[in-house]
C-alpha cells in the first residue's frame, strides 16, 4: 500500500478548509459588510433615485433598506429547497459547483448594479445570492461530513464554522468607512475573484464516497475519493463497510428513486428521521439569537446608554469573540464529544444573555454596570463559536443516513429560517418596548426548553459511524 508524505497532514487540513471557504467566504462576508457601510449605501439609494428625478425621503429609503436587508433570509429559506434537487439527483459535487458559479455571476451583477445605479439590481444580485449560499453552504456540510474520517469527522466539520466566522469579521472590518465602506464598488468587488478561484478549485475535488457507493453504485470511484480524502494508508475496503452498513439503515424505508417529497413524507413518518428533525431543530434553535446581535449589536448596547463609540466596535469585537470560539471548538470537539460540548456552552451562552439582561437593568443604578453589557455579548460570541453553532449545523447530517441526509438537512434549516425571520422582525420592537427582557422571551426559554429535548435524546456521535448512530435512535 502507498504510504503518505509526511505533508499529508497538512494537505488534507488544506483540502477540507478549502472546502469550507469554498461556501463560506460569500456567506460569511454577505451576511455582515452591509452592516458598517450603511450610511454609503443610503448616500447610493439618494443618488440613484436623484437621477431619475425621484425625491429621497426617509420612507422610501426605510421601505428599500429593509428589502435590501431581508431578502437574504427570504432568499436562504428558497434556497434549502433547491438543495436536495441539487445534492441528491446529481451529486454533492455538482450542487457545489452550480451554486458557487450562479453565486460568483450574481456577484458581478451587484457591482454592476453599483456602475449602473440600478437599487432594484443590487437586491436582486443579493437574493439570487442568498438562494446559492444556502445551496453551497449545505453541499458544504454535506462534504465536510461524508468525506472526513471518522475520527476527525467533528473537527473538519468545525471548519466551516470557523470560515464562516472569519468572513463576517473580515465582512465587519471591510465596511468600515476607513477601509472600503466609503468605496462600495471595490467593498462588492472585493469578493469577486474569490468565487471565481474557489468555484475552479471544486472541479478538482472528487464527488463524496458516500455519494459515489450509495446513490451511483461506483465501487471503483468511492475508493478513489476514499484515498484522496483519508490519505493513501487508509482501509478503503473497511471505509466502503461502514458506508455499506449505513446504506442498510434505510432499506426497508426503499428510498432509492424516491422523490423528494416522499423523502420529506419520511422525515415525518419515520420514528428514528422524526427524532432526529426533532433534534436538530433543537439545536438550532439556539443559533437564532445570533443573528439579532450580530447585526443590531450597536442599538441595544445604545439602549443600555453604553456611548456610541464603544457600541460601534461590539460587532468587531464579539466576532473576533466568535472566530476565537470557533477555533477552540475545533481543537477541542474530538477529545469531549459533541454531546457534552453542545450542552455546555449552550448552557454558557444563555448565562451569557442572562448577564446582559442583568447588566442592562442593574445599570440604572450603577451606571457603570453598562458595560458588563458588553462583555456579555462578547462571551455570548465566544461561547456560541466554540460549541453552540457549529455543532448545532451539522449535527443533522450525523443522525441521519445518507439517502436522507440532504432532505432532513433542508427541513431543518427551512424551519430555522422562519424562526430567524419571525424573531429578527420582532426583536426590536419588542426590546423597544420591554428592553432586554426581549431576550428572555425570544432566545432564552426555547433555548432552556431545547437543552431539555437534548440532554434527554442527544447521542454522542464523537467517533462512531452513522449506521451505529442511527440504530441507537430506532431503539430510543
């Protein structure tokens, strides 16, 4: 048998980072650029109506930011359909590949839109965008998962993260008006060359052996993408066993052919699919509160009357927090196990909003307690980075096999995108009304009512196959 180099290390770390920077470095810095170059864009907006001889006025500008703004969301619900027509009719590969391309042409088309003045362009580059990210960012997931070893399956698969997490940091820093924010055409730009380098770079990689055995039945081929993935020492024959076994987890179910609405119908029917969807909505639903902070952390620690100064830097400052967390995970995850480590900082992180919500009503009193907020949310980011997020999104694709992962991955994320929206709508107004108690109502006690549904059902999945996973749910 070949042996490895002893670089083989080092190449298979820079094969699965490739991968997660594949999906997220658009993702990461979509999500947060908008967010510290806001007073450019509303200057864009006024001077492109202006020339169309449309007066700018603060609702016109209010009614196009906010369909600028949550058209991502709408976007990314759309797109974790189109995931498993993709991933699973013509492979995880393929579906890579057609939303990263889409994604690098809606990419130019929003720095047209800026040449061009066109606001109505400029959202619709970031929908179609939206719908890719949420495409890629699965395909992503899928190969971190079916393509690792298993014993190193948590820590590739915190890799995603991590480049997430980065890229909303490097997002944050490039909008700031000293950097690129007052230069919108090279802030879009900036992203350009990169989708076209990662998108050449996924030709490269073989489709997941999981997907070459399972759905295609190409013997020959899963063992190519087995040595290229594990290295030239691995068993091949052993790893294509383990995936065999899990193939036989769904056999009596009789999902090859099946479309994807009977595989959704499965979802649901199934005993050991509908705990698992059960599950990892869950866990998801301690990811919701990050998107309120992450992009509105500026206005609530102004509302706890923490200067304006200090509050524009928080967003910096917790996903610093976050990409640091992200790292710790990743070092971490394979000596405490997913079980433990999920349980433990989502515990952390609602401590984390309790201290907030503390800080904020006990400042009042003691005016300097106000910044207790902010090193709230800072913890809040790096608790979240190092356990909450990054497991809780991949978590899925370990509890279901592989027939029905891409499927029970969709209808996870699908209804965690409708809970996002409906509390990032409502935050808000609500923390208007109530202040921070708006935390308690809307992250704090699903997330304490999740912890319970997790510490009773949740199986540790650190250094087991799937088949063995999944047989562990059918008999819960």
């Amino acid at each position: 048998m070949p042996k490895n180099s002893k670089f083989w290390p080092i190449k298979q770390l820079g094969i699965f980072a490739l991968i997660s920077l594949a999906a997220n470095f658009n993702y990461g810095f979509s999500t947060t650029y908008i967010n510290t170059s806001v007073d450019e864009f509303k200057t864009f907006l006024n001077t492109s109506l202006t020339r169309r001889g449309t007066v700018m006025t603060e609702e016109k500008y209010d009614l196009i930011w906010n369909l600028f703004l949550n058209c991502w969301f709408v976007g990314s619900f759309f797109g974790v359909w189109f995931s498993p027509i993709f991933n699973d009719r013509f492979g995880r590969k393929v579906g890579f590949l057609i939303g990263n391309s889409v994604a690098f042409l809606s990419s130019v088309l929003q720095c047209l839109s800026l040449i061009w003045y066109s606001p109505e362009l400029l959202i619709l580059s970031r929908f179609i965008t939206s719908i890719c990210m949420s495409v890629t960012y699965q395909s992503c997931i899928l190969f971190l998962q079916e393509c690792s070893p298993t014993h190193l399956r948590g820590s590739f698969s915190f890799l995603s993260e991590v480049s997430y997490s980065s890229m909303t940091m490097v997002g944050s820093f490039l909008g700031q008006d000293y950097i690129l924010g007052a230069h919108l055409f090279w802030l879009c730009f900036f992203i350009v060359p990169f989708c076209f380098l990662f998108t050449l770079a996924l030709f490269i990689l073989p489709e997941t052996p999981k997907f070459l055995l399972i759905s295609k039945d190409q013997e020959d081929k899963a063992i190519a993408s087995v040595k290229y993935y594990h290295g030239m020492n691995s068993d091949a024959k052993q790893v294509l066993e383990d995936i065999r076994k899990e193939a036989e987890c769904e056999d009596l179910l009789d999902s090859d052919g099946a479309s994807t609405f009977q595989k959704i119908k499965d979802i649901f029917v199934e005993r050991h699919l509908r705990m698992a969807l059960i599950l990892s909505v869950s866990a998801l639903t301690n990811t919701i509160g990050l998107w309120a902070l992450l992009l509105s952390s500026t206005f609530f620690l102004e509302g706890a009357n923490v200067e304006e100064e200090v509050a524009e830097w928080s967003t910096t400052a917790m996903s610093l927090a976050y990409v640091s967390g992200t790292v710790t995970g990743g070092i971490i995850i394979e000596r405490v196990g997913r079980r433990k480590l999920l349980l433990l900082f989502t515990f952390l992180n609602n401590l984390a909003l309790l201290a907030f919500v503390f800080f904020a009503k006990i400042r009042i009193l003691i005016d300097p307690m106000k910044y207790g907020c902010l090193v709230a949310l800072i913890i809040y980011g790096y608790t979240y980075g190092t356990g909450v997020g990054p497991i809780s999104w991949f978590i899925s694709s370990e509890l279901v096999p592989q027939k029905h992962r891409s499927v029970a991955q969709s209808v996870a994320y699908a209804i965690n995108t409708v809970m996002v929206v409906i509390s990032t709508f409502t935050v808000l107004p609500l923390y208007s009304v109530i202040g921070s108690y708006a935390f308690l109502i809307l992250y704090s006690v699903p997330s304490f009512i999740s912890m319970l549904v997790l510490f009773r059902y949740l199986p540790e999945t650190k250094g087991r196959e799937i088949h063995e996973i999944v047989n562990e749910l059918k008999n819960k």
